[in-house]
C-alpha cells in the first residue's frame, strides 16, 4: 500500500500501478458499500415534538399608546386588528426569552438537554451584534455539548430557522435539534412614530425537531423566496457597518424600524397569497384540504385576505395578533400555541404556515402535526 504522499502523475512504476490498483480497489469498495447504504436507508423525516413559548409579563394596551402617540383604540383594532401586546422590563434581551420559551417546552415534555445537537435561533434583535443569540442560549441552558448559529430574516426568521433545522435532521445526523424565534421588538421601536409602534410587541418560541418514525406525521415540504429590493421598505439602518452608532445615527433615530407600512402591506398580501398557492399547488392540494392555517401575525387584514383567497374559512385560521401584536421571529411558535389551546390544532392536523417579513423575505410551509 502506498503511503500518503504527493498526488500519482504522469507514467506508474509497475510497483505504483500494483499499488495504485490495491488503492482504487479499497476506494471502489468503500463507495460502493456506501453507496449502497445511502441507496438502502430511507429517507429520514423531521417532526416538531414539543413546543414552548414565553411572553414577558408586561403588558402594553391600546389605552397606553393611546397616552404615548395620536392614535385611538379604534384606528388601531380596525386598521391592523390589535388590541394588545407584552413587553420586556428594561435588561431583558432576546436570549432571555429563548430560554424561558425552552424551560416552558421542557415543562410539557421533559428529556434531558444535554442531547441536544444543534440550536437554531430566528431573530433580528439579538442581544449583541455577536456573540449569537444561538451561543448565548446555549451557556445559559448549560448544555455541553451542542453547535448553533441565528438565522437573520425579519419575520420569517422562526420559519427559515425552523427549514434550516428540518434539513439538519433530513440529513440523518442530528436527532435532536432546537429551534427558537424571539425578538425583542421593544428594542427598536421607535415610542414616537404611531404608524410603528402600534404593531410590535415582544415574545419567544422554541420547537423540538426529531426524527419522525416511519410512516409517521412531520414537516412535508416548503417554499421560500428572499427579494432584496425589499430592503428599503422594512429596515433598521443603524449599528451595522454601513452606519455604526455615533452621536448623529442616535439623533436621528437610525436604530429603530423604519418601515413604509403602505408598501410592505401590500407586498405582504401578495406573497403571502403567492408561497401559500405555490406550496399547495406543489403538492397538489387545496385551501380545502388545510385543517389549520398559521400566518405570521403583522395585520389581521393581511391574514384574513389571504385565507379568503385561499377558500379557507376562518375558523381553520389562528389569529392572535389582537393578544400579542406582531413579534417578529417568535410569532410562528406563539400562534401554534394559541392553536393547541384552542383546541383548534391536532396530531394529525395537515398545517400550513406562512410567512412575510423583512428583507423582503417569504415562504411557506406544509406540515402534519405529530403531537
Ligand atoms: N393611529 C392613527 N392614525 C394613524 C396611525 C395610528 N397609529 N398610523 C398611521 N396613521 C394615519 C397615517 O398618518 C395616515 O394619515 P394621513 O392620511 O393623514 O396621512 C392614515 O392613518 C393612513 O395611513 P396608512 O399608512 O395608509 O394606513 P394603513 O391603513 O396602511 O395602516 C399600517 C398603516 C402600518 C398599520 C399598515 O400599512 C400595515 O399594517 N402595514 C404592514 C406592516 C407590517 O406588516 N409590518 C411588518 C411586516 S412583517
């Protein structure tokens, strides 16, 4: 057997072609045993098998803003459909909130953490630029033994977070694998500009992603589209490199949302519309064989059009933004909660999630609810 050495070039001694041949024999034998293993092992299928979510304390009504900026109750319930939303207490950061979101699902279905392989964290408003919020999750629910990383995708991040750890698990390496959206929406929002700070409120949701057992229910299929002309509609301009925190990008309130609600109202209705039909036409379904429709929660406007284009009546669709306001990366989480107490969210439910947020990004997701 040759030892390691340079790359075989050019003509072969007759002791490096025998060498060479033991060489390309062990080599064909090694791919074909795994060839054939790949070709015999089935494909592996992810499943949400817990769930928890966390909402701070707080609570911000439409009475207080009503004291803050020139809106009205009225305006604000009939225009976005929200009557509340919680906020943090100063010194509460997103990864704070990932980890009660983890403790609450822990409550409901208890394993040990250590076996955990992978956490991936959906948010814009991490605590710090860096270290990741994923980091920051991990030394404080101590576990050893683990690898992650945070998704960045507006209000989609709980959903491209979410298909990023499906795949993790597809791969048939990872058995184990959190998946958490939080956002701290309070952070950058702007307590003057009432086209903003009316629609966001804080919150947290992390999901359990297993392998599913054979035959068995799970996350069948998604869609998801990122358009960067979007960018100028929904953003948060300061702190980054382009415009790092100085005196001036403070003055001119750079680190809070800067949002045109009319473009990104409409802009949402169409895509939502557009990854939900993609997906179902996809998989050759309908609005009518959906039994729970889970949209982010931005305006209820924005859900409610787009489950009337769909055909699907209102009560196969979750609507909690009235409770909890638009929470960017943990809405998702949150609304499947609200689902199951409802009662309105089964095992074997075919749901579909849908999301629009910043970037501008989309998608869509189909999946059979397996607890
Ligand atoms: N209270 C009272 N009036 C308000 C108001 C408030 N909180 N916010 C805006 N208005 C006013 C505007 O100043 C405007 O007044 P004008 O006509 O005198 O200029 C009027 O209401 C209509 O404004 P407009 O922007 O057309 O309202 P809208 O019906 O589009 O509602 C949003 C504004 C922001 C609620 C809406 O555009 C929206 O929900 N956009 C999408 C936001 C979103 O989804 N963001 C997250 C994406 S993931």
């Amino acid at each position: 057997m040759r030892g390691a050495g340079p790359p075989l070039k050019g003509r072969l001694s007759p002791q490096e072609v025998i060498g060479l041949d033991i060489l390309i024999l062990i080599v064909e034998n090694t791919h074909f045993s795994s060839f054939r293993e790949l070709s015999l092992t089935k494909p592996v299928r992810a499943k949400i098998s817990a769930l928890g979510t966390y909402l701070p304390p707080r609570v911000l009504t439409n009475a207080d803003l009503e004291k803050m900026v020139d809106t009205t109750n009225e305006w604000i319930m009939e225009r976005v459909g929200i009557r509340e939303r919680h906020i943090v207490d100063k010194g509460v950061a997103a990864s704070d909130l990932a980890v009660a979101a983890v403790k609450k699902l822990l409550e409901s279905h208890p394993f040990d953490l250590q076996e955990v392989d992978l956490i991936v964290v959906g948010t814009v408003t991490p605590d710090m630029m860096y270290p990741s919020t994923a980091c920051l999750v991990q030394h404080k629910l101590g576990i050893e033994d683990t690898w992650g990383f945070d998704v960045s995708a507006g209000c989609s991040g709980f959903l491209y977070a979410l298909n990023t750890g499906v795949k993790f698990v597809e791969s048939g390496q990872y058995k184990k694998v959190l998946v958490i959206g939080s956002d701290v929406n309070s952070s950058m929002t702007d307590y003057t500009d009432r086209a903003v700070c009316i629609i966001f409120g804080d919150g947290a949701g992390a999901v359990l992603l297993e392998p599913a057992e054979e035959g068995e229910l799970g996350i069948l299929d998604h869609v998801a589209q990122i358009e960067g002309m979007g960018g100028q509609y929904l953003f948060m301009p300061g702190g980054g490199s382009l415009h790092p925190a100085t005196h001036e990008t403070v003055d001119q309130k750079m680190h809070c949302i800067h949002q045109d609600g009319k473009n990104v109202f409409k802009y949402a209705v169409k895509k939502m519309v557009e990854m939900t039909e993609r997906i179902l036409e996809k998989n050759k379904l309908t609005g009518k064989d959906i039994d729970c429709f889970i949209a982010h929660q931005a305006n209820r406007r924005i859900i409610t059009a787009t489950a009337e284009r769909l055909g699907m009546p209102l009560e196969k669709v979750i609507i909690n933004i009235d409770r909890y306001g638009n929470t960017t990366a943990g809405t998702i989480p949150i609304a499947m909660q609200t689902a199951l107490e409802e009662g309105r969210l089964k095992k074997g439910d075919r749901v579909l999630v849908a999301t629009v947020g910043a970037g501008f990004t989309s998608g869509a997701t189909l999946l059979r609810w397996a607890f």
